[in-house]
C-alpha cells in the first residue's frame, strides 16, 4: 500500500492480476477480489483536508461519474470492455490507511457512520480487463 495506478489490470475470479493481499483473513478470495471507491468520494476528503489520493486506501479500482449510494451490496457493475463485479459488501476501515486522513481518521469512510463513502468489495462475475478512463455503469442495484 498504497495501491498504484496502471494503465490496466486483468480482473480474475481471485482478484486483480498482479495484486497482493497483506491479510487473507480480511482482504481478498472470491467475495471481495476487488476493493472500489468513488474518485467523487475522494475529490470531497481532499476539500476537506484530507491528504487522501486513488489507491492510498487500498482500493484496486477507482471509479468515477457513479451514484456511490447506488454501489451497495447487490450492486452490478459493468465496464465497457466487459468485466462486470458484483458488490458484497462495505469495507471496513483498518488502521493501515491512517495516513490518508486527516488526524487519522479513517472512521471517516465508514459506511455505518458515514452512509455512501465507504470503499466496496466486490466478486468477479465476469474476468476481463480494466482500463484507465473507461465507462463504467451500474446496471443492477439492490432493491
């Protein structure tokens, strides 16, 4: 950590290629092979002071223009080159991604204390590749 840009990334069953998980205990295998978050989310932390950026929090993919309230468990997203996750739930701030926030205050994107800013795990329903800059849509939520 901090997660690097690419300019692309093979997504498999078991995660993103080349990706390595610290703690296979609460990072990684089939439910959460990718971690996402909102560059909306984030582009609000740094205005408040935060000196958060794309993968300081660990997130795999950064995604943009998406109604983050609408990425929650059930969720379906679809990228135009055709891998498509499936959110499985909220991820839960550790300690690791203290340096990201102001005063530490990772609680900050928690989904319980802060509803819609939280990081999200997903599984791959579909394998492909992602790349920088490409469409990306919500083509199922949760009811």
């Amino acid at each position: 950590m901090p997660k690097r840009p690419v300019p692309e990334a093979v997504v498999t069953k078991d995660g993103l290629c080349g990706d390595v998980q610290g703690d296979r205990r609460y990072h990684g295998g089939p439910e959460r092979a990718v971690s996402l978050f909102s560059f909306d989310v984030l582009e609000r932390l740094r205005q408040e002071g935060h000196p958060i950026a794309p993968g300081s929090t660990g997130e795999n993919v950064t995604v943009s223009g998406l109604d983050w309230n609408l990425v929650a468990p059930g969720a379906r997203l679809e990228f135009d080159g055709g891998a498509v996750l499936e959110v499985t739930s909220y991820c839960v701030p550790c300690g690791k991604i203290r340096a990201s926030f102001a005063d530490g205050r990772i609680h900050r994107i928690d989904q319980q204390d802060r509803p819609g800013e939280s990081r999200v795990y997903a599984r791959v329903v579909v394998e492909g590749t992602v790349r920088e800059g490409e469409p990306v849509r919500v083509v199922a939520a949760p009811e």
